[in-house]
C-alpha cells in the first residue's frame, strides 16, 4: 500500500473536502482526487462519499482512517527519537492561537524564535476559532478552555484579566464613568455572538445589559481599534491595553479573569521543533506572566 495515497486519505480526511486537502499538501486538486480514487481501487473499497459541499467517510474509511492514525503516529515517534539527535531546529511548526495572545503577545516573540533558527519555519494562526490537534490543523494550540478528554499534552500557560476601557478623548465628549450605572447609553464595543467559540468569551453578557447599543466586531483587534479610536468602551485585554497609553482603565473593581491553556499531541510533542516553541511560549510568558493579570486599583 502506497503510503503517499494514504497520506492524500489522511488528509481528506482531516480536511472534509478535496480542494483544503489539496491546499494542505500543496497539490493540485485533481492530482487529490486521482490518488484518492486509485487508493479506493487499489483496496476495493470506497472511503469517501464525495459531495458538493465537502466528503464525509464510509465505514470502510472510517477503519482505514483509524488504522492510518496508527501508523501515522509510530512514524512521528520514529521520528522524533532520530531527530533528537541532530543539533539543528528545522522544519515547520504551526501554532494556533486566539487571537488577542497571538497578535498582542506571541507575534513578536515568535518572530525573534524564528530569527535565532535559519531552518525554522514558525506559522503563526491567530485567529478566534478553535484547533484541532487531532486532525492535524496545528503542532502547538493555546486554547481558552481546559479539553476534558482525548490524548493531549496540557499545560496551564496563565491566568490574565481583561478590564473595561475607552480613551479620554471618549470620555472628555460623553462624560466620566464612576459607576457602572454610568456605563448606561454608552456605544459597547463587543465581539460578534455568532462567532463566539468559547464559554470563556462571556465576560460581555452583563456589560451588554447596561450599554445597549452595541458595535460588534469578529476580533480582538478590531475592537481595540475601535476603542482606542475614541468611539466607546469595551471589554479589552489589559496585557494588550497596556501598550497603548492612550486607553484608559474604567471602574477598577471589574475585571474578568479568564486561563490560557498550551497544548500539544504526544506524536509530535517531542520532536526538536515543536518542543523548541513549546519550551519559548511557555518560557516567554512565564518571564512576562506579571503583565497578564491587571494590578489592583485604589
């Protein structure tokens, strides 16, 4: 059996359609379909019912995938234990992140990782949205939520705070906010409901109450941005806020403490490269881990 068509299957598999499975593996996406179907010839089954919207498996590709995984798994032991040896750090390491850490906090010390290792490759996805690192969509994932089941390397990365802010300029055109009933009126600058991934995103609900009218956004940088533009208060990560002298912390006594988890899959987990960027986040924000959590105010 041809281990580059079942590394095609795999990947199909992982992605639900042909076309991502291509892009994954940097095939042309007809290329994906022609191995896909001499593998299903080759064992005389068929593995995928192929639709228009994506594939979903057939028993027989349910087996084979989990017999895939398998064989998978031993070669990336295999060879993490060879490469072990070898001084060098290479290759590519995808880590996936929400996107207040990735963009505000790992973007940069990320790139200085990279920098030290000429062979590296580091992508960094720091998107709002959740991981898989059973279907391979990063090495290394930081997630907001503690996965209570499955084979995973999890490590307690932080606890941070996230405070209500808005600008002087804000404050200056609608008046100050000393209490929460102050907050009444006020533009809430918020996150987008249908996108929320996480129950640990649930620290608008009660502000939402007070400022009904709302401009909603996708990302934590779009409502940083609003924010620090002037146009109204929002719910923001003060490791982030505090790098932008402008904003400016409201009612002190509320803050929202949330837990960035790092988690890896024992496949991968000790090879030189993904144990490389592991150690560095986990390292970094150990050494910063001061700036996460919002000093009490007076």
């Amino acid at each position: 059996m041809d281990w580059d068509r079942i590394r095609i299957f795999l990947a199909v598999a992982r992605a639900g359609q042909i076309l991502g499975a291509a892009q994954q593996l940097g095939l042309n996406h007809a290329t994906v379909g022609r191995q896909l179907t001499a593998l299903e010839g080759e064992l005389g089954a068929k593995l995928v019912e192929r639709q228009t919207n994506g594939c979903t498996l057939t028993p027989a590709g349910e087996a084979l995938l989990a017999s895939a995984e398998r064989v998978e798994s031993e070669l990336l032991q295999a060879g993490a234990k060879l490469s072990g040896a070898t001084a060098a750090v290479s290759g590519t390491v995808r880590v996936g992140a929400p996107d207040g850490l990735g963009n505000y906090f790992l973007a940069r010390r990320l790139a200085a990782l990279a920098n030290r290792h000429p062979d590296l490759t580091i992508q960094l996805v720091p998107l709002p949205r959740t991981f898989s690192l059973s279907r391979r969509e990063a090495d290394i994932v930081v997630t907001l939520d503690r996965p209570k089941q499955g084979k995973l390397i999890i490590k307690k990365l932080t606890d941070y705070t996230l405070s209500v802010y808005a600008t002087d300029n804000y404050l200056k055109a609608t008046g100050k906010v000393k209490q929460r009933a102050d907050l009444a009126g006020r533009l809430f600058v918020t996150h987008v409901e249908d996108f929320v991934y996480s129950r640990a995103l649930d620290y608008a609900a009660e502000l939402g109450q007070l400022m009904k009218r709302h401009y909603e956004c996708g990302s934590v940088v779009a409502q940083m941005e609003a924010v620090r533009a002037g146009h109204g208060i929002g719910i923001l990560h003060d490791y982030a806020a505090v790098q932008h002298p402008e904003l400016k912390r409201l009612l002190p006594g509320l803050r929202f403490t949330r837990t960035y988890w790092l988690m890896s899959h024992p496949d991968t987990h000790d090879t030189r490269r993904v144990g490389e960027v592991y150690r560095h986040i986990a390292d970094e924000v150990r050494a910063a881990r001061a700036a996460f959590i919002a000093q009490e105010q007076s």
